[in-house]
C-alpha cells in the first residue's frame, strides 16, 4: 500500500468523523429549537 494513499485515506475518514459529528449536533439543535418553539405556541 502506499504510504500516501494510506494517509490520504485516514484524513478522509477523520474528515467523514467530523462531518457527523457536525450534522449531529446541527440536528440535535433544529431539535431543540422547534421543541422549544412548539412549548412556547403550545
């Protein structure tokens, strides 16, 4: 295997790790935001 391919390949991974990490506590924001919202009108 190349050393390169190799690296290239853990920093995508790293990257991809990061990415959910990001999506998931947007969404568990949106989440938050709409319940507190529906408490408020309901």
């Amino acid at each position: 295997m190349n050393p390169v391919e190799y690296t290239r390949a853990r920093h995508d991974r790293i990257r991809q790790i990061l990415v959910d990490v990001a999506v998931g506590v947007v969404t568990n924001l949106l989440v938050t935001a709409l319940a507190v919202a529906a408490r408020l009108v309901f």
